[in-house]
C-alpha cells in the first residue's frame, strides 16, 4: 500500500492495476469504442465553414438593379454575368431574369435590346431554360400589377418571349402550352403577340432586331427605310399615336431631318391631296409635341428645296405639289418664317406659255 502512495505521489506511471500516472487521463489516446459516449465523427480535425443564407427576394431585387443599371452603360455581359453569379442565389437564378425583364420594362427600345443579350449570355452559365422559363412564367402572372406602370407591358413582354424563342432560351413550345392555360387578359395577349412575331415570314430572323438598334449603332441606311416604312404605315392607317411610338423608339432626335425630308419627298411624289394632308397632321402633330424640334423641321425642307431639280426629274409637277403642300403646313402654323422665304418657285413655269397670256394654268391633278 505504502508502494503504490510513493508511485503516485511522486510520479510513477505504475503498472497494471494502478491507477496510472497523475494527470494522465488528459493526455490519453486511448478511446474506448464500447463507450456509449464515443462519437466516431469526432475524429481527425474539425474544420469549419462560414454558412451565408441565401438573399431573399427583396434583397435580391435591391442587387440586381444597381448591376443592370451599370451593365446599360458599360454594355459588357461578361462583367454583368460576374456580378450577378457572385449574389447568393442558387436557388432562386431564375429572379435575375424576372428583375432584369422587369426593369427593361421602364427604359427605353436600346436598353431592352441589351437585356435581351444579357439574358442569352446569362443562359447556360447561370441560368438554365428552366429558370427562364420559371422567370417569363412569373412576369406574365404579374402582368396586372406591370400595366401600371407601364401600359404597354403586354406588347413588350411578348416581345421579350419571342426574342428569347429566337435566341433559343425557351423551347417554341412555351407560347402555345401556356396560351391554353392563361386565364389573364394581359397574359393572353403578351402570348399573342409573341405567336404573332414568330410566325411572321422570316419571323426568327427579324426578331433579331426587334427592339432594334439604339442611337448612333443603327446604319443610316437601316434608318432611312425604318423611316420610310413606318411613313407608309401611317399612310395606311393614319394611326399617330402608332406613328409617334415608331419615331420616338428609333433613338436618333439628331436624325429628325431625315423623317421630314422623307415625308415632304413622299408627298410630292404621291401627288395626291389626301397625302398631303395626312403628312400636314402628322408634322404638326409632332412638331407640337416637340419630337421634331424647329431645327430638324427647317433643315429637312431646305434638304427638299435643294434636291427639287432632281426630284422634278422623276415627278415633272414636283414644284407646284411642293408649293401647294407648303401653303397647307403654313396655314397649319409649324413652319418658321425663314423655311417660307425660301420656297423655290421655279416650278410655275412649266405651267405658263405664251399663248396664255402669262396666265399660269390649273393644276390638272386638283
């Protein structure tokens, strides 16, 4: 007993039967199995990891905005698609495209055209078709509360979908499964309207354009017959509203004078009354609502005035149309002094002749 004390006491590991050294329990690597308290994942180093919870939706919306707000000024979609893959999401991808759509919804025709780049980029790296899928199903329930802010939600909603057909995002199925669903108004027609794109004659490679290309990135050649075409429509509908929607998505307020001169061209070369009262209203319409400012109106008939011995080639009664015409839009009161002045008149002597007594003759198309 007396050698068992001594070994504790001063230090003595003992041997079998003995309690062992003092302290030494600490330090022990031996582990019993058979413990009911042993836990066999507490072996080997613990390591461990930061947990983020995913971002709600409301954080969500207040991230993505800001990224897609700098993407329309930088117009990268690789930087954008870095942004947005570092947003804690994975279960919700499918909200970067509802946001993104629905923020397009309040800009303008170029900005619209760059989210649809952005989403065809975004599919597959970030996005897969479901997400997208899921994000046009969302839009287009939420379409009610969308019109309120923006009235033609509908017609661009559809727009996107077609556009996203196009690109190969969705399936071409997508517009008919859900159009036999919806019971939404405004859900119908935005299908509608993509049915409608997509099946125009060489509908998938119109919708490349379909929002067209902003500003100063558009060929002046593309402009001109933009222009032209949406003039003829006019003509055939006499629809202004439409008219204007049309001048005012082309983004190009410094090519204005392009659409006058085209529309004062048109008219003579139309030599038709009707004609040249639509194009009366249609100037003046615009120019009372300030798309065509006084310098693009002065400088699109003095483009007119100076090609006349041109156009006179191919239109013989050019001047007296032309004359006429001018009459019409300065009783109408958008036509500034300086642009009257120099109406050119040479016109009147094709309809003089000497047995006339100088007396002009009558417009044989009044």
């Amino acid at each position: 007993m007396l050698f068992l004390y001594l070994t504790i006491f001063l230090g003595g590991a003992g041997g079998k039967g003995v309690w062992g050294k003092l302290g030494s329990e600490l330090y022990e690597d031996y582990v019993d199995m058979n413990d009911p308290n042993y836990d066999s994942e507490s072996d080997g180093d613990v390591e461990l990891k930061t947990i983020i919870p995913e971002m709600t939706e409301e954080q969500l919306q207040k991230a993505i905005e800001p990224i897609v707000l700098e993407y329309y000024e930088h117009g990268d979609t690789s930087e954008a698609a870095l942004s947005l893959d570092e947003l804690n999401c994975k279960s919700k991808r499918y909200l970067l495209i509802r946001y993104a759509t629905e923020l397009a919804m309040d800009h303008k025709p170029s900005h619209r055209e760059m989210t649809s780049v952005l989403i065809s980029d975004l599919y597959g790296r970030l996005v897969s078709q479901k997400d997208i899928a899921k994000a046009f199903d969302a839009l287009l329930k939420n379409l009610p509360d969308l019109i309120l802010d923006t009235p033609e939600a509908s017609t661009i909603l559809g727009n996107f979908i077609a556009r996203a057909i196009a690109d190969d995002c969705l399936p071409p199925k997508f517009v008919n499964s859900y159009r036999e669903k919806v019971e939404c108004e405004h859900a119908r027609k935005a299908l509608t309207r993509a049915d409608h794109l997509l099946f125009l004659d060489h509908g998938m490679i119109r919708l490349d354009n379909v929002w067209g290309v902003g500003g100063g990135l558009r060929p002046v050649k593309s402009l001109i017959r933009q222009m032209s075409l949406l003039l003829q429509e006019y003509l055939s509908s006499g629809d202004i509203e439409e008219a204007t929607r049309c001048i005012v998505e082309l983004e190009v307020p410094h090519f204005h004078h392009e659409l006058v001169y085209e529309a004062v061209v048109m008219t003579i070369e139309a030599i038709n009354r009707s004609t040249e009262e639509k194009m009366c209203i249609l100037l003046k319409a615009l120019s009372s609502s300030v798309i065509l400012t006084t310098d693009m109106m002065t400088r699109g008939f003095l483009r007119v005035f100076e090609d006349m011995p041109d156009i006179c080639l191919d239109v013989p009664l050019a001047y007296v149309v032309l004359e006429r015409f001018m009459e019409r839009c300065q009783k109408a009161g958008f036509l500034t002094d300086e642009v009257i002045r120099k109406v050119p008149t040479r016109g009147r002597k094709r309809f003089v002749s000497e047995g006339d007594g100088g007396r002009i003759k009558s417009d044989p198309y009044v």
